[in-house]
C-alpha cells in the first residue's frame, strides 16, 4: 500500500486543471485495488453553470474521476514494457445516488475485477462520508505511446 501526491500523480497522469481529478491516493495494492481522494472545490468552473445556487457536481465528473483513479492504478500495475497510456473505453452499471457539492471531500474507490492482455475492467465507486455517492464498472485499455 502507498500513499501518492499530487506531485507524483501529475507524472501518472497526462490531465492537468481544471480536468484532474484526483488530489491524493491515500492506498493502492498494484494489481488489486486503489483508494484515493478528490475535494470537492466552489472555485471548479463547472459550478459556475452547474447550476447557479444550487452548485452539484456533473455525474460526468464524478465518472472521470473514477477513471482517472482506475487510470493510476492500471498505469502501477502494469507489467507492460515502455512508454504507455491508458484510454477510458466503457462504463457499465453507473449509478449517481446523491448529489456531491463543494465542500465535500469524495473519497474514490476501485477495484480490478478483470484483465486480459491490454483490457481492464475495475468495480468503482465514489462516497462522502461514508455515504455512497456514485458506482460504476469501468473497462481501459493500455496502449504504447507512438503506437
């Protein structure tokens, strides 16, 4: 188990602000599982129109984040030799079970159910404390950088 920055998951992933959505992995068992951490901020653009006075995150972004969490963890355990990345390719089972405004930290939480080859398929959700707030399976594929 390991706990990784903000410093080290900009070199795991190519997203940058306003698009990366995960702050911390507070644990992640490579090859198995990963937790991690995006807080929630009033000053993310989407709040602007999403909607004023009443500010919610947009489901889409909950789900990107799932995957950019599942990114990280695919990117860790990966025995793949060379330069590669990960593409989100499919969401199945997406469920929003309540609403996540600012202020809220939204712990994330995945797991590999399935892999093979280059495919991946991870059983994620998202909470607030201890609540669930989002759940999904989603699938990625590795694919070598210049390939």
């Amino acid at each position: 188990m390991e706990d990784i920055d903000i410093k080290a998951i900009l070199g795991l992933l190519p997203h940058r602000y306003p698009f990366l959505m995960v702050d911390r992995v507070l644990e992640l068992e490579k090859g198995k599982r990963i937790r991690a951490l995006k807080n929630v901020t009033f000053d993310e653009p989407h709040f602007m129109g999403h909607f004023p006075g009443e500010p919610l995150m947009p489901g889409v972004l909950m789900i990107e984040a799932l995957a950019q969490m599942g990114g990280i963890l695919i990117r860790l355990s990966s025995d793949l030799e060379g330069e590669f990345e990960v593409f989100f390719t499919g969401v199945d089972k997406a469920r929003f079970r309540r609403p996540v405004r600012p202020g809220d930290r939204l712990l994330l939480e995945g797991e590999i159910i399935a892999r093979k080859g280059v495919f991946w398929k991870m059983r994620c959700r998202g909470s607030v404390d201890g609540e669930v707030v989002v759940e999904a399976d989603l699938m990625g594929v590795l694919r070598l950088k210049d390939a």
